[in-house]
C-alpha cells in the first residue's frame, strides 16, 4: 500500500513539472518576477539576466550575484578592453568596459549611449563571462557597426557626456549603470566635453541654444527622430540648420478634448457665423453652419469659410509628407484639407462638395486651389464617380460611414485621393512646404484620425 502512495506521489510530481516558458525545452525550476512570474529555467535566466525590464536586484536569484561580485573592488581588477561601436545615422554608441577577474573570467558593463536624444538609454552588466562569451557577444552586438578598441579616457568621456544629456532632460538613468558605475572610476575626475548638450551629427561641433532647446524639448517623444547640424555642415544639406524629424507619422485621434491646443480657428468668410470647432467622443466636430460670403483676405476666394490651421512647433517648414483625415458631411457644401499653408495668402486647397449627391443622384465634386501671395488658381476640379455621400445629422452622423481625403506631395507632385482611391495627380512646385488646416464652407460635421506622415523637418 506505502509503495502504491509513493508510486502515486512520484507521478504527481512529475505531472506538476513545467517547461521553462522561454525556450519551451528545460524544466521551468525559477519563477521571474520580470516575466510576471512564469516558469523559466536557470539557463534562460542567465543569459536575460539584466537585459530585459524589471531584471534587477529585486530577483532572488540575480541579488545574490551582484553582491558576491562586488566582494572584490573593481578598482583591483585590471582592464582587458574597452571598446566602441559607432552609427552614423543613428547618434547611437555601443561602449563596453571589461575588466579582467582573478578566475580568467571577465566582469563587462555594456552600455548604449544616445547622444541625439535621451542620452544614457541602456546599461546590464555580466558580471561573470568567459572570454570567449564575450568575443561572442561582442560580435553578435556589433553585427551592423564591428566594435573598435578605444582609450579608456575618452570612452569615460563620452558616457560622462551622455550622462549630461540624460540628467539635463530629465530621463531616467538605468538602475545598472547607478549600481556598476564604479567601474569606470570616479567619474568626477574625467574631462568634460564641454560646450553645448547636443552636438552637429557630422562634425561634433556646437550647436546654437536655440536648437539645443527645441531638441530638449521633444527628447523624451518616441515618435520623433533628429539629425542636427551645425550652420557649416547644414550648407551641405537640404536645409541651412534644423532638426529632421525623419519619415515618422504624426497622428490625431482626437481622443482627448486638449488635442484641440495643437490648433488655431480662422474665418475668412464676411457671414456673421464664425467656426465652432471642439473635440468630444473621439472625433473633431465643426458646428456651425453658414460660414461663408466674401471674398476672403485675398480677395478672391470663391469660397471663403472656417479653417483650423495646426500649429505644432517648426509644422511651417513640412514638405514632401502625405496627409489625410476621416470626414462626414452633415450638409450639402464643402469639407477638405488645406495643405503647404504658410499664412493666410499661401496655400493650396482640397476639397470636395458634396452636392446632395443622394437626394439629386449626382456625384459629389472635388477641387484643388491655390493661392500665391493672394493670386487664386483653379488647377483641378471634376466629378468623384460612384460615391453617394449622405447628409447627416447631430443625432446620427456618428452611424454614417466617413470618406477619407488624403493628399500626397513629393518633389512638386501633388495626388489627391477620395478613399484610397486616386482622383487627380499633376506637378505643380508654386509652394514648397507648410503646415496643415482643415476647411469647411457652409457646413457641419466631423472628422477623425488625422495623420501627416513623411520628412517633418523643424528649421531655426
């Protein structure tokens, strides 16, 4: 009978068993605290250990390591490399400090420096690696960009810098790099680079407070990236001096009724009704009718109404991007995007009427303008075949489903689509960037998901 319970105990145990749920082959004898407590094995556990988030010193089985490895003070183990991988295009640096221990093994900091934004992003230690895991190692890092041995000052030096750059703007500085930074040595005593906090991408030089600023400004936002130059190495480029955002999609979904400070109200229609524009439930509503009659500041508008002009910092000096936007008509006349705007006398106009294309059975019509210091050009105009856009109401515009208005500019091109689907493309480089507007004339109604997408650039 004991035999059978014993026999009975032992396949329960087994049964209890779990794979690590990282490599799904080992047994999963560690939970994770940083994997929300899964099962993994002590082989999978050593090799994420400090590289991924929440690894740190809360682990019971990483706390033990980081402790036993300080018994010995960094300052008795002699250096074996330092080394430096660089991108180009990236601002990024990959510096690695290794340091030699008495069992042949080393202890290495592996460290990832931004010095176009954040500044000190990443830092994990392994605090006991062979040589030859770490050569390995090495070489699977510096796949793209190969490792180069560098003086153990100016490594310090550039991980100094990075630093600053990350305490300037308020980043967080990664715990390791707190714990381990005793490897490097008093860090007091290292030069300075000095100058200003960011530098020109191709020749390190300073860069103007002003610049310095506006990048500080938007450091911490993952959705933009920089490339900055200095006046001498900007002559080079497309622009004198600036801040290239690169091919990034900036987006509005309206979600949040302070989305609306990112953009200024215009009426250049004569009518006593002004635009009344206010996000709620998701969506950019324009409420009032009836906004039209004159001729508009250039004096030769046909259609002047409302417009909202977005005014997110440098959007004056966009060019080649695409834009679009989800609209519903709740009335018969015109909605469309205004594209390339620089001011009031500037710009270049789409927009599409709907024209009671449901209640006459008729298509709805697009038009394309422009204004050059006041001059107004018709240069497209013409039937949207097979579309029926209907009226809506307040009550039930959101169960009508939107058509999407987008335009794409590159290098003096200019598309213009009526849900994905392409109505007109003609060259024409009169104007050469400009921020976005939404326009309405005579109408209500609402629109969504806006989103610019291409080269932002924001020059000083």
């Amino acid at each position: 009978m004991r035999r059978a319970d014993s026999s009975n105990r032992k396949k329960q145990r087994r049964r209890t068993r779990t794979r690590c749920r990282v490599c799904r082959g080992n047994e999963g004898k560690r939970i994770c605290p940083a994997l929300l407590d899964v099962p993994i094995c002590p082989i999978c556990c050593k090799e994420m250990r400090a590289k991924i988030p929440n690894c740190d010193r809360r682990c019971r089985y990483f706390a033990p390591l980081m402790v036993s490895s300080r018994k010995l003070s960094t300052r008795e183990l002699p250096l074996y490399k330092c080394l430096i991988s660089k991108s180009e295009d990236t601002g990024m640096i990959k510096a690695i400090v290794a340091q030699e221990k008495p069992n042949g093994n080393l202890r290495a900091m592996f460290v990832l420096l931004d010095f176009w934004k954040k500044g000190l992003r990443d830092c994990f230690v392994d605090a006991d690696i062979s040589k030859g895991e770490f050569e390995d190692r090495c070489a699977k890092i510096g796949e793209e960009f190969p490792f180069e041995e560098i003086d153990f000052d100016k490594c310090r030096q550039y991980i100094k810098q990075a630093h600053r750059i990350s305490t300037e703007i308020g980043a967080e500085i990664p715990w390791e790099y707190e714990y381990w930074q005793d490897m490097l040595g008093d860090m007091s005593m290292v030069k300075d680079i000095g100058g200003s906090l960011y530098k020109c991408a191709k020749c390190w030089a300073d860069l103007p407070e002003r610049t310095v600023g506006l990048m500080k400004q938007h450091a911490k936002s993952e959705d933009i990236q920089f490339y900055i130059l200095c006046r001498k190495c900007g002559g080079q480029a497309e622009f004198v001096e600036g801040i290239e955002f690169g091919e990034t999609e900036l987006e509005f979904k309206f979600d949040d009724p302070r989305e609306i400070e990112n953009f200024r109200p215009f009426n250049d229609g004569a009518s006593p009704a002004k635009g009344h524009w206010q996000v709620k439930d998701g969506a950019l509503y324009q409420l009032t009718n009836d906004v039209r009659d004159g001729n508009g500041p250039s004096g030769q508008d046909p259609n002047p109404g409302a417009y909202l002009l977005l005014t997110v910092p440098g959007c004056l000096e966009w060019k080649d991007y695409v834009v679009s936007a989800d609209f519903v008509w709740t009335d018969n006349d015109l909605w469309g995007i205004m594209f390339y705007y620089t001011d009031e006398l500037n710009y270049y106009r789409y927009s599409v009427e709907q024209y009671d294309s449901v209640k006459l059975d008729r298509n709805p019509k697009y038009r394309l303008e422009r204004f050059v210091n006041g001059r107004y050009t018709k240069l497209a105009e013409g039937d949207i075949p097979g579309v029926r856009i209907p009226n809506g109401s307040p009550e039930e515009d959101n169960r009508i489903e939107p058509h999407k208005l987008r335009v794409s500019i590159k290098d003096g091109s200019i598309e213009l689509l009526f849900d994905d689907k392409s109505l007109k493309k003609l060259a024409d480089d009169s104007l050469q960037k400009g921020t976005v507007a939404f326009y309405v004339w005579s109408n209500t109604g609402w629109i969504k998901n806006l989103k610019i997408t291409g080269k932002l650039v924001t020059a000083i």
